[in-house]
C-alpha cells in the first residue's frame, strides 16, 4: 500500500512539473507563432515592393519598344536622339530590374525565416501534445489512487 501512496504522490508531483512544461511550452508555441506571423508580414510586404518594381521593369520596357520601334522608323536625323532614350530607358529597366532582385531576396529570407519558425511551432506543439498524453494518463489513475488512499492510511501504522 505503501508503494501505491508513493506512486500517487510521484503521479501528482510529475503532473504538477508536466503543467508547468505545458504552460513554458504552449508560451514557446505562442512566441513562434507570433515570429511566424510578423515574417509573414514582411514576407508580403516585399512581395508588394517586387510587385511594384516588376510593374516599372515593364513600364521601361515598353518604353524601350516604343523607342526602338521609333528608331527603325524615324528619319536619320531623330536617330541618335531615339537611340540615347532607348539607353536611357534600358538603364531604368537594369536598375527596376536589380530592385525586383534585391526586394525578391528579402522575400526569401523571410520565407526562410517562417520555414525555421514553423519547424519550431511544430516542436513545441508536439512537448505540449506529449506533456498533455501524460497528464491525461495521470488523471485516468487518480480516481483509482484515491480509492487506495483510505486503504493505505490506514495500513500505515503498521
């Protein structure tokens, strides 16, 4: 009987460090959810910068057209005229172009940043399901455990 009594106070201890493991863990799973969802944010928020810079590439780019199509057609003496807008416009296309890149890099990197927070969500959520199976299973002998401790009260004396 003895060994039933101990057994309840090792149950209710352990299941006392168990909650307190849940409650450290589902802070942790808050924590990295909050990360996550902060990442997210960035992560459209550049995607609406690339989306952005991607609409001034084809704007320079249909600039570009329309000046090569004006070079083809236009007398010799608008040529060089033509032709510099064309670089001017090819320069502006480069420059959009390396600003979708650039803005498209920190949309990886915070994708990259959710990936890494989501694996940690996961992991903590999976201490919380653990801690929780034991807790549960716990609970299931309590009511066995104290139907035995009257029992064990009194063979204690002895």
């Amino acid at each position: 009987m003895t060994n039933t009594l101990s057994h309840v106070k090792h149950c209710v201890s352990h299941d006392k460090h168990c909650v307190s493991h849940v409650k450290l863990y589902v802070s942790h799973v808050n924590h990295y959810v909050s990360l996550v969802k902060h990442c997210v944010s960035r992560d459209n928020y550049y995607v609406s910068l690339v989306k952005h810079y991607v609409s001034h590439v084809k704007h320079c780019v249909s600039h570009v057209n329309y000046c090569v199509s004006l070079v083809k057609h236009c007398c010799k003496s608008h040529d060089n005229h033509y032709v510099s807008l064309v670089k001017h416009y090819v320069s502006n296309v480069n420059h959009y172009a390396s600003h979708v890149k650039h803005y498209a890099d920190h949309v990886n990197h915070y994708a990259s940043h959710v990936n890494h927070y989501v694996s940690l969500v996961n992991h903590y959520a999976s201490h919380v399901n653990h801690c929780e199976s034991f807790q549960t299973l716990c609970e299931s002998c309590q009511p066995l455990c104290e139907s035995c401790q009257p029992l064990c009260e009194s063979c204690q004396p002895l």
